[in-house]
C-alpha cells in the first residue's frame, strides 16, 4: 500500500510504498479516507512530542475517518505503530472507532475531533466549566482557538473573551461568539494590563492555553492579589498546547492569592473513553453551517511538499490517500 513514512524526526514523510498492516486482537482495518495534518501529528513527527514514535521508520498522522471492512464511516485515532494514519490502510483499536455521521463529510470528520476536542476536554472534563462563567482563550486565532469559541459557547460560558496574535483573524473573532478580543503581539507590561483590566470587569473563572511560553507567564500574573476573602472565587488554567514555547515562567503568588488551580490537557491527562466518548457530541457541532473550521484537501501523494507549507492563518491541511 502507499502511505506516507517518516524516516528521519523533523525531515517531511515521504510517500512511498510500507506493508499493508493485518488487524490483530481487538483491533481492526482502516481504510483510510482523510487525515488532518494537525499540531500533534507535526510535533510527533518532529520527535518534540511526549507521544512521539519510539521506532521509525514509521507511518505518520494520528487520528483520520475511514471505513471498517463491513463499510461504516468512522472516525479513529491510536493507529498502531509502525502504522499511521497517512496511508490507504491502518490498524486502530476496535474500541477507538466512532460512527461519523451521514451530515459531516469524511475531510470535516478528520479535521474536527482534533480542534474540538481540545477545548471540549478542557472545559467540560479537565475545567468542569459551569454555566455563566467567562472563559479566556489564549491563542484563539487557530484551528483550535477558533472552534474554543464555540465550544465554551455550547457549553454554556457566559463570557468569552479571545486573545491572539494575529490581527486580521482576531476582528473575525466577536462574528464566531467572542465578547472581547484582545492582541498577545504587545509588550508583557501592556498584555498584563489588559488582562487585569479584563478580569475586574468581568472576572474570568477558566483560562484556555493554546500558547504557553512568556504569554503564560503574563496571563497567571492576572490572578495575583485578589485580596483577603470571605469565600474564594475558584478559577481554573487549562494548558492544551503549547505553541509559543514549552516552557513558561510560573510565578508563585497568584496561586497564594486567589483560587487559582493549574491542570492540563491532552494525552495522558485525559482518559481514551471520555475522549471517545464525548464525541457524538463534538459531531453536533458540525450541525451549525457556520462552523469556525475552514480546510484545505491535499492529496497525500503530495504529503512531502505539502507538510511544511505554511497555511493560510486558521486553515487545517487534510491529506485524502
Ligand atoms: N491537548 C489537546 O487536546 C490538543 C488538541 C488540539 C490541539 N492542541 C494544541 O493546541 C495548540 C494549537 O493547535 P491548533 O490546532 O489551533 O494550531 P494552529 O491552527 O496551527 O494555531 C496555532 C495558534 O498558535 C498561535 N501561535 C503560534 N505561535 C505563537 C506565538 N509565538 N505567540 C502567540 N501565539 C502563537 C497562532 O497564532 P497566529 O494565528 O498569530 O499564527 C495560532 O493562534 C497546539 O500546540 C496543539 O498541539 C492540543
């Protein structure tokens, strides 16, 4: 089969012919329709990621839809290595399969659980957003940042404010459901300012990180000094990815001061069934036409070209075998 096989970290796939892999217990065949080139299957390819390949070389892409052998559209992730799923065939656990329903199309099937799911996860499992609270996007102008906006929507943020660096998808951002729209591209000093001046008018209770890096840093100072308190407001920072730097500089004192709790998400941090299992309702949001996910089909025999060329800013790159 043609597929598309990483041989060295941070070189492109390249397309070429790999064995076809055989289901073993508790797995089954994919045939593979559409798979999204998201931040995940870039940094496991680059080797940057915690759940990068251990052996290479290897198949690349992580999650996609396809068809089971008795013909269902679904959607699946886990591809067992040395498999991916940039290829015309994979092996998946049987148990990561979910039906794809007849309104959402096999490259939408592919793009959507990986954008959604970030925030879906944040909020609803990792945060346990409660209804009215306002909830602070960092990095709101990607893939992901974008759907984040309708995703504290759906589950029921009073507030939702969008912070980014990208000036011109920032103004699309209040059309998407955002309240307020504010620039990470400004000095520590003024973002810190803003951010402050955010949170005593409209104190923010969930912080969505799609950045980390010095605009961490800036953003938890926002919760320093809230003063000695009858109860404590509980406020919740969600790290999901990490794209201005994998490392932040964590003050001390907003954690002292306010009811500041610190989680992740992603990998590890969230159980495989709350991620299958949330997304019947990841497909309800493809229900709305105005869904923020806008990509781009490649055909994977151009995966090699194709893998570091830059998008157009909030545009997902799927590769159709
Ligand atoms: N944990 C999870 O469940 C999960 C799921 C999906 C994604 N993620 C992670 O979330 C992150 C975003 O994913 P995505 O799909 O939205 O990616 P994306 O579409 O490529 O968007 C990347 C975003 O990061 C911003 N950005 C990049 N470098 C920056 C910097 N130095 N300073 C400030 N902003 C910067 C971009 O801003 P511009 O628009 O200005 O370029 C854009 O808003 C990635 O780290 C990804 O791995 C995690």
């Amino acid at each position: 089969m043609k597929a598309a096989v990483l041989h060295a970290f941070g070189e492109p796939p390249r397309y070429e012919e790999f064995p076809e892999p055989t289901a073993g217990p508790g797995e089954v065949l994919l045939r593979v329709k559409a798979s999204a080139l998201t931040q995940l299957a870039r940094s496991t390819a680059r080797g940057s990621h915690y759940a990068r390949p251990t052996a290479l070389p290897c198949g690349v892409g992580v999650d996609g839809a396809g068809t089971l052998p008795d013909g269902t559209r679904v959607y699946a992730n886990g591809p067992r290595s040395p498999y991916g799923m940039m290829g015309e065939l994979t092996v998946v656990p049987r148990d990561r399969c979910v039906p794809v329903p007849e309104y959402v199309d096999d490259v939408r099937a592919a793009a959507l659980p990986n954008a959604a799911l970030a925030s879906w996860l944040a909020l609803a499992h990792r945060t346990k957003l409660a209804p009215g609270e306002t909830v602070l996007i960092l990095g709101a102008t990607g893939v992901a940042g974008k759907v984040a906006i309708r995703v504290a929507r759906h589950l029921g943020a009073g507030r939702v404010v969008a912070a980014g660096r990208n000036e011109d998808v920032l103004k699309t951002l209040p059309g998407l459901g955002a309240d307020a729209t504010l620039s990470l591209d400004q000095s520590d000093d003024a973002l810190a300012a803003a951010l402050a001046k955010e949170d005593r008018e409209h104190p923010i209770d969930v912080v969505v990180d799609f950045v980390w890096g010095p605009a961490a840093g800036v953003a938890l100072r926002t919760f320093t000094g809230r003063g000695h308190v009858e109860s404590v407001r509980r406020a919740r920072y969600v790290s999901v990815g990490s794209m201005a730097g994998p490392v932040a500089p964590v003050p001390s004192e907003p954690f002292r001061s306010s009811g500041l709790e610190l989680v992740g998400s992603g990998i590890g941090s969230v159980p495989v069934s709350a991620v299958i299992g949330s997304l019947p309702k990841i497909w309800e949001l493809a229900r709305a036409p105005d869904l923020p996910l806008s990509t781009e089909s490649v055909p994977l025999a151009s995966v090699a070209e194709a893998w570091d060329r830059p998008e157009p800013g909030g545009v997902r790159r799927v590769f159709v075998p």
